[in-house]
C-alpha cells in the first residue's frame, strides 16, 4: 500500500477546526484509493502561495518528512494550477506522485466505473483536467541553452499531445451523445410509474437504502463513492409501484470536469418526480454536506423539487456525556439525538425523518411517509390510473 502525507492550508475563510476536517475527508478520500495516510500538514496563510501552494518554510520541512519516512504521494486538499504542479515537480525532483484533490477523486471514480457511460463519463472528465496540465509533465525535456539546432522537443510534444487530447475529448463527447440518448430511450420506456430519486453525501447509505427498499444487491460499502453507476428498481410499498432511482454521491469540492461529464447520468434527479434527500446524521459535519448536496442540485439545474429529508445512520450517532460540574455551555458533540431533533431541524419545512438503514430503524415511517408522497403525486401526473388505489 502507498505512503501519503496530506496538505491543507488554514485561511481566512478556512479554520483550524474546518481544516481539520477537511483533511480527515481527504484521508477518507485516500485510503478509499488505496494509499495509507501517514501523517496531516497544515499551514496558516491568508491564500494558497501562488507558486507552490505553501511557503517555502513548511515546503522544506514536508521534503525532508517525505524522504525519512518513505513516501510515495503527496496529497493536497485544492486544486492545484499547472504552475503549482510543475513547480512542485522540481522541488520534489520527480521523486514522489503529487496529486490534488481532483486528481484523487477522479482515480477513484476511474476505479469505481463499471458501466460505459460511467467509464466514458470519468475518461472524458480526466482528459479534461490533464489538458490544461500537460506542460508539467514534460519538464525533463525543457531547453537547457538557446541557438539553432538547442531546440527541446518539450514544447513541440506539448502541442502535439494537446490535439490528440483535444481529438479524445470529441470522440468521447460523441461517444457519451449516444448512450445518452440510449438511456433518454429507456427512460421513455418508463413512463406511468413515479419516479423517486435518492441523493446524498457520498457514503451516506443511499445504496444501502435502496438494497431495503427494494429488496435488491446494489454495491453497497462503508467508503466514498461505492457506486457511480445509476441503479433503477422498480419498488411496491403497499398497492403503489414506483421506480426509485441510487445516484453518484456527491461530495465537497466535486471536479467540475465530473460535474460536467455526469450531468447526463443526473438526467435521473431531474427528471425524478420526488427526490429522498439522504443524511448521514452520524457524521460531524452533516451541515456542510446538506449545503453540498443543494448546492450541486442546483448548479445541475434542479430547483424546487419535492424532497423528503432522511437523516440515516442514527444507530451510529454518538455523544459526549458532559460532567456535573463543568458549567461550560454545550457543544456540538454534547448534544442527543433527541435534542438535536428539536433545534433547526424541528423548524424544516415539509417531511423530516429519522432513520437507520441499515437497521431498518423508523422504516415503517419511512415507508409511510413515501407511500403518502407518492400516492398524491399519482393522482395529479397520472389521474386516469387511480384504479390502483
């Protein structure tokens, strides 16, 4: 398993506290990819160094950890520019993989991607983010002296290299084009039934909702981005057949390019009747990832969409007991489950629930609280197929 070291930067709109976290979610997000995180850097700056991302100072100390203790990659928690990564290069001297945030989420798409539109989506959004890198990658064949006949074949590679991206790039777009409309056929096919669509965080137990609700064997695993593939059942509570559709997770920071490539594969929450809004209430940071998930539903296009909010996991939430004696306000992490269902979230609009998927904890409510959903959205899209109820 490959050593990595992981880099973040606290700023004036990150704290420590938030940098912190952010880096525990990149360690997530690397041992997902297979590599071990051995250790967490961390620096203050009012931005990321325009050169190499952190100042020289905390560069020189992570250099000399990564060559005692037998790294192999260096992760950093931003995007980093063309410059960066090639300025990086030299200090490292080409030693260690240097990876971003965005580069390790596309590797691990890239793993997860069994279907050829998700496989087609992911090698479109890689072309993409190497594009603008390809000058990074040829530093070794850089002009060392000037004059006739010192040329390096660095710069004229580049440009070759960019048209054939450039030309993968079309066919892939073409390619995508067509399976697009393949699945717009199927989706055709599916008219006269509900169709209910289940987002989340990843890792928040979408796949493993839909396995209960549907009785079925979607992958289902305790790590980010189990599935990319899109999965349709068709589902019955009660009398009432609907189709529920699992969807790619999303997460903080999602690559544009993957946000772009898989739009079509999104085609399923916008086009969904009711969407199953799924929160994994275990995870500290539940909040940010309930603004993710809006915020990348939005950007894909999606406003006002009937939702059901689903708190998973509440088998796994924890809390600290606090002493008789510490008069100290509460935080966070010293709140119940009970309490914590009484402050905002007891003030949201529309359905609330609590459960535990995995448990089947509340499941009669969930269910219940879909059949009602659902029932009423039949009779005002499909009213002459009332027969059913």
């Amino acid at each position: 398993m490959e050593r990595a070291v992981l880099i973040g930067l606290v700023t004036t709109n990150i704290t420590q506290e938030k940098a912190s976290e952010y880096l525990d979610e990149l360690a997530f997000l690397a041992v997902t990819a297979g590599a071990k995180p051995i250790k967490k850097f961390t620096q203050r700056l009012p931005h990321p160094h325009n050169k190499t991302f952190i100042g020289k100072g905390k560069l020189d100390s992570i250099k000399l950890y990564v060559e005692a203790n037998h790294i192999n990659i260096i992760i950093f928690d931003d995007d980093l520019t063309p410059s960066q990564f090639k300025n990086l290069e030299k200090v490292f001297q080409g030693k260690f993989k240097i990876l971003d945030r965005s580069n390790l989420i596309l590797d691990i798409f890239a793993s997860r991607a069994k279907t050829a539109q998700a496989r087609t989506q992911v090698e479109l959004a890689q072309y993409q983010y190497l594009l603008p890198r390809l000058a990074g990658m040829w530093t070794h064949l850089e002009r060392q002296k000037g004059g006739i006949g010192m040329r390096g074949p660095g710069e004229t590679q580049i440009e070759t290299d960019r048209q054939i991206i450039r030309n993968k790039i079309a066919l892939l777009k073409k390619k995508l084009q067509k399976i697009e409309k393949q699945s717009l056929t199927r989706r055709k096919g599916r008219e006269h039934l509900i169709r209910v669509a289940l987002v989340g965080y990843t890792n928040a137990g979408k796949s493993t909702l839909m396995n209960k609700l549907a009785k079925s064997d979607v992958f289902a695993e305790d790590k980010l981005f189990a599935t990319l593939d899109t999965t349709v059942r068709k589902v019955v509570i009660g009398n009432l057949p609907f189709l529920l559709t699992d969807t790619v997770g999303f997460i903080r920071k999602l690559p544009h390019q993957l946000v772009e490539s898989f739009k079509s594969t999104l085609d399923e929450v916008r086009e969904a009747d009711l969407m199953i809004h799924l929160v994994d209430i275990s995870n500290p940071n539940f909040e940010d990832h309930i603004n993710t998930v809006n915020r990348t539903i939005i950007e894909i296009g999606v406003v006002d969409k009937p939702t059901i909010l689903v708190f998973n996991k509440i088998d796994a939430y924890t809390f600290k007991v606090k002493d008789d004696d510490d008069l100290t306000p509460k935080t966070k992490e010293n709140i119940t489950l009970e309490e914590l269902q009484q402050t905002w979230m007891s003030k949201i609009e529309g359905d609330v629930l609590f459960v535990s998927a995995l448990n089947k904890l509340h499941f009669d409510d969930l269910k219940d609280q879909m059949y009602n959903r659902i029932k009423k959205l039949h009779q005002v899209i499909y009213p002459y197929n009332n027969f059913l109820y």
